[in-house]
C-alpha cells in the first residue's frame, strides 16, 4: 500500500484519540442481517452514542456500514475486527472514519502505518505495545482487557508507556465502564453491552436506545 498525502501519523492519531474521547463509549456491532443496519445504528444514536465500530466478522458487515453511513449521516462509524491489509483496504476504500484491530502482525502494522486511515491496533503485552509504539502508534485497543490483567495491567504499562492511550475491550460491561474510563490512560471504552445480540434480532430498537441512554448519563462529562 503506497503511502498518501493528507495529515501525518501522529495528526491522525491525535484526531482518534479526541474522537475516541469525545464518545468515551464506543458499541461493537456484529450484524448478522443487512437489514438491521440503519435501525440500530439510529437506536444507538437516539440514546446517545454516536461513534459506532461495524466489526468485520459477518459477511455483510462492509454492507451493513455502508448503509449506515448512507442512512444514519449523525454516526460516526468505524470498522473493527481488522486482521488483514486486505481489511484495511476495505475498510479504507469504504470511507471509514477508523478502524480497529484486535492485535498486530508486522504486516498490518506496516501497512496501517501507510495508510490514511486513522487506526488503533490490538495490544494485550508490552512487547505488543513497544511494537505498535515503533510503527507511529500510540492509540491502541487493549484487548481482551479483564482477562489481560484488566485495570491493574492497565496502570503497569502506564510507566513504561506514558504517551500510550487505551480503548480497553473485552470484559467491558455497563457496571465497570466509569471505572476504566476513570484511569488517565483511558480514552474510551469498547463493548457489546449496549447492543445485546437478542436485542438487536429481536428488533428491539427502543431497548438499545434505554441501554446506551442508562450507560452515558451514569458516566462522568468528559473533560
């Protein structure tokens, strides 16, 4: 992948780290029909949670965030679940705002690191964390984050790493999000609790809307 103009890597890290501040919450969606897509993202939206993460582990997912996208101009949306460069491209060639990996190989970072799109790679080590740092990033996905050690882990690599900053994912649920969101390393936080998989088939718009409201209006403003 050729390298392009537009803003450097350290710019588009900082604008992912403020947009990532800015929501504190980010739902990952797994959509399973095409036709899910718009209603729960607009159910997400009307309970207040606008910057969304279409993972790439359904056949529709590309689909599903195009429509989105299309439909639902107030999201802001993101591809996660990133294992590739083919997925970077894909998610790039979409028009993604980010995207999101659940780890790093050399080839994604390398490849990340030429690309425009704004991108947070999986850590769960240190030595993830020293490899990621050595190719431009500093925003990272922890992940899978309560059984990496959770907020304890969290705090080790604060010392070492000062200038890294955390979507912590994995474990994370309505009941202990203001706790990491609380840490100063902690930009936002990732999770399916705001969009249970029952609820979506069931179509239960209304519900999701009442989760994500319930979920920002116990969190603290952001600062």
């Amino acid at each position: 992948m050729r390298t392009k103009s537009g803003p450097s890597s350290q710019d588009r890290q900082e604008q992912l780290a403020a947009l990532f501040r800015a929501a504190r919450v980010i739902p990952v969606l797994t959509i399973e029909r095409p036709e899910h897509a718009v209603p729960l993202a607009r159910a997400l939206v009307a309970g207040g949670v606008r910057v969304l993460e279409v993972t790439l582990r359904t056949p529709v997912a590309i689909a599903a965030a195009r429509a989105i996208m299309a439909d639902v101009p107030e999201a802001v949306v993101g591809i996660g679940t990133i294992l590739n460069p083919d997925d970077l491209v894909r998610a790039e060639a979409l028009g993604a705002a980010f995207g999101i990996s659940p780890g790093a190989t050399p080839d994604l970072l390398r490849a990340a690191a030429a690309s425009t799109l704004p991108f947070a790679p999986g850590i769960a080590t240190a030595s993830d964390l020293m490899q990621t740092q050595a190719h431009g990033f500093h925003v990272v996905k922890f992940f899978p984050a309560e059984s990496s050690g959770g907020i304890r882990a969290l705090r080790a690599l604060a010392g070492p790493f000062p200038q890294a900053r955390f979507c912590p994912t994995g474990g994370i649920a309505e009941a202990n999000a203001a706790e990491w969101l609380g840490e100063p390393n902690v930009v936002a936080v990732g999770g399916s609790w705001l969009c249970p998989a029952a609820e979506i088939r069931a179509g239960h718009w209304a519900g999701i809307s009442a989760i994500c409201a319930r979920t920002m209006k116990a969190l603290k403003p952001c600062v």
